[in-house]
C-alpha cells in the first residue's frame, strides 16, 4: 500500500465519502438499512457520464452498474476517488488501465445469481415447451380450446448447454431434475463437474447436431461473436429450441430469423437481445448518440419480438429479490474490506487491459 493509501485510509475510516449511482428507490431502502452508521453515503439516479460531476468530485469511493462509464474522462474529474465498488460481475464499462495507473480499487460482484439465472432459462424452456404464452392469449379471449397448445416432454430430451462455469452447472442440475439427458460444450472443461452431475462434454459441432434444447450461458467475447450464425443453425435438429440468457451478441438476429422461417428453431426464448444496449430509453431515439447501425439492431429486435414462436424478456433472468440483494449486500461487503485494508474481490487492473 502507498502512502497516499494509507493516508486515504486514516482519514476516511471513520466516515469515508461513499456515492451511490444508479440507485433505484427501493435500493436505497436496502442500502440505508445495511450501511454502517459512520459512512457518509449519498445515493443518484443517475449515472456517472450523466450526472454532474461536481456533486461527486469529493467521492472517495463509487458503487455503480453496468451503465455508468468510467472512462477516462470521467475518472479524471473524481480527484478523491480511490476505490470503485461495481454492482455487477462485469467490469468492461471501467477504464481499469486507469485505475491501475492512478492506484484506484475496483472490486466487483464475481457471483450472485447462479440459481437465479438457471431458474429463468427453465421459465423460458417450460415457458415453449407448453404454450404457456400463446395459452394466455388465447384464454384472455375467453378461447379455451386446446387446438394447437399441443407441447412437448422435457424428460428424455437432449439438453445441450454451451458453457458449464456456475450458471451452466446449474441449469444442469435443474435438467437432470426433469430426467433430460445433458451435454456440454466449453473450451474449458471441468471434467470433476461432469462426473459429479452426470453430463458428458462433447465437441462444438456435436453439440448442435444432437441437441433437442440448446442454452447459452458463455461470455461475449471476440471468439463467442455471432457464435450461433447461419452455419451453426445449419448443424442443429429440425424443431430445436433456443434459450439465451447470457449475452445477446452471442447469436447472429438475423441468422436466427432466417432459421425461424425454415422451422430449424420451434422456439425461442432470450432474455438478451444483440445490441440491447443501444437503447437504454425511447428519448435516446431523438439524441445525437444514437447511430444507424444500432437503429437498425432495435428494427431486427422488433421484428423478432414478434414472431409467434419467440418468448422475449427484458433481461431479467438475474433481477430476483434475493439475488439483487446479494448483489448489494457482496458490494458493501467489497467496501468496508477495502476500507479494512484487505480488498476483496478486485479484478485485475492490469496495464494493458
């Protein structure tokens, strides 16, 4: 520790400035309940590149989402800053390379809703498999005829999960509950993980051709781009179904509209779209910062929003009451660690990142 940090912490131990952004109403309640006493904390709406700077140019620590860019410009005109406490596992929305530079913390949430997000494919899943949606519009007709409700058994399908960190173990779990036969793809294999739950890894290609359910649960990342194009839904089973609660980038939209017209995809569920960032509220759709490319994302989303066989949510397989507790209550855990000199959860702020 420098003696600039050491100073930070002798000085703010006792009643540490803390700032808050993107805090919701009821998150508030939750933090005020949970903070210690002595904290000086403030809590925003908004976000970082939204709110005026100088309310929180004193902020010795920040807690943020995914919304709030802290880039270099903004991080530049937080002089006190010396810690940053995201509220997510991901942190590509901080400069961590200026961080590193400027000796500023940043911690993050590295797992609170595996369960979670598991229980939301399945929600999904169950959610095709029985007509649940088209069920419901037909009923609110007062319609109860079962012409065309008719689904389909889980037990003893082919459940093809890409990805098995702890999500996908979980979605495992909960399959083998419904006597699906499991298989898996990831570069990474945790073969002690198959053994213990019973699922075998097999090769990319393999995967999409035997599958009756295929579930994403892997990052975006160079490689993992448009993972489900055109050639992937070339290999899958006539009649797959197709659950994404992962990242929205990890399918190509317009590949799998084409793969919905030729009936290869029954259905879909996601609860993540491909550039569902590129809107974060209607009035962006007036502002300078919204380019033709993203417009015509949201066009391509629209249309898949949609189509009959298609079951869209608005990225909420993380959002249970539990898990966004966790989120909070890990976040102030990460902060008074750091305000006891023994940081947990501090991703790599390396140099070059």
């Amino acid at each position: 520790m420098t003696l600039n940090q050491q100073q930070f912490m002798t000085d703010v131990s006792a009643a540490p400035v803390i700032v808050f952004l993107e805090v919701e109403a009821w998150e508030e309640a939750i933090l005020k309940r949970l903070c210690p006493p002595a904290w000086r904390a403030r809590y925003y709406a908004e976000e970082a590149d939204r709110i005026d700077l100088d309310k929180i140019g004193d902020a010795q620590i920040i807690s943020v989402f995914i919304y709030s860019d802290l880039d270099a410009s903004v991080l530049s005109q937080l002089p006190s800053l010396r810690m940053i406490a995201t509220r997510s596992t991901g942190y590509d929305h901080i400069d961590t390379a200026f961080c590193h530079k400027h000796n500023i913390v940043v911690s993050n949430v590295p797992s609170y809703g595996a369960n979670t997000v598991a229980e939301h494919t399945f929600a999904l899943l169950l959610s095709l498999s029985r007509n649940i949606y088209q069920a419901r519009e037909r009923t609110l007709r007062n319609d109860f005829s079962f012409h065309g409700l008719q689904g389909f058994d889980l037990m003893g399908k082919v459940l093809g999960v890409i990805g098995t960190g702890q999500i996908g173990q979980h979605v495992i779990r909960i399959a083998k509950g419904f006597e699906m036969r499991v298989l898996a793809y990831d570069p990474h294999q945790d073969v002690a993980a198959s053994q213990r739950l019973g699922f075998e890894y097999v090769g990319f290609d393999a995967l999409l051709t035997r599958s009756d359910v295929i579930s994403l649960h892997c990052p975006l990342t160079a490689e993992t781009q448009h993972l489900i194009g055109t050639q992937a839904f070339k290999k899958m089973k006539k009649g797959v179904c197709l659950i994404n609660t992962a990242r929205g980038g990890l399918i190509d939209t317009e590949a799998l509209l084409w793969a919905l017209d030729e009936e290869i995809v029954a259905g879909a569920g996601l609860d993540v779209l491909e550039e569902e960032e590129a809107v974060r509220e209607e009035r962006e759709l007036l502002s300078g910062r919204f380019d033709g490319h993203k417009l015509q994302a949201v066009l391509r989303n629209h249309v898949l929003a949609k189509h009959e066989q298609v079951i869209i949510t608005p990225h909420i397989a993380f959002n249970s009451r539990e898990a966004v507790e966790r989120i909070l209550q890990t976040t102030l855990e990460n902060i008074s660690a750091y305000l006891a000199e023994a940081p947990t959860n501090v991703v790599d702020v390396c140099e070059d990142s």
